[in-house]
C-alpha cells in the first residue's frame, strides 16, 4: 500500500540555531506539502485547484491547504496522515512538485 514519507531537512547557514527543522511530506518521491515544525504541528499539503481562478492566480495550477488537526508530535502527524491516505488521496488532487 503507498503511504506517505517525511524527510526532515536541517537547516544550514550562520543562523541555522535559530531555526526549527523543516519536515517534508512526499509522495512517490516527490514533495507534496509540510509539517510545521513549531508545536502544534500541522499538515500543509499542495493540492490542484478546480478552477484555476478560484484563488484569484491564474499563474499557478495548485494552491496550499491546512488541515485543521494539530499534533502533539511529527509522529502524531505522520500517523494520522498514513491512517487517513486513501481518504486523503481520494478528496485532494495531490500536486507532486517537480523539483
């Protein structure tokens, strides 16, 4: 069964102390959306929009959503993601990032 990955990306630079670790969310090796890193962690993925004029920026196909669940824990997260793919993936039109 598919399931979604995390890869945590540290940061790097002469403030990298200050800065929280960046969790990735992919699918098929591909990043589709985040986790914030500050608690309560929310999920952030890229979706493909119906229109391409509902958010009112026709230069893009995709917009951000947020899930309103909040986590204690990236394994919170990463769980509740996991257990909900198939509702997720059959809801959302999930926008892979071509990077």
């Amino acid at each position: 069964m598919k399931k979604f990955t995390l890869k945590t990306i540290k940061p790097t630079g002469k403030w990298k102390s200050f800065e929280s670790d960046i969790i990735l969310i992919k699918l098929n090796k591909k990043e589709c959306g985040y986790i914030e890193p500050d608690e309560p962690h929310k999920i952030r993925l890229m979706v493909v929009k119906n229109n391409i004029n509902e958010d009112g920026n026709p230069n893009c196909i995709w917009k951000w959503i947020t899930f309103k669940s909040e986590f204690k824990t990236i394994e919170d997260a990463k769980s509740f993601l996991n257990e909900n793919f198939i509702t997720i993936t059959s809801k959302y039109n999930i926008y892979l990032s071509e990077d």
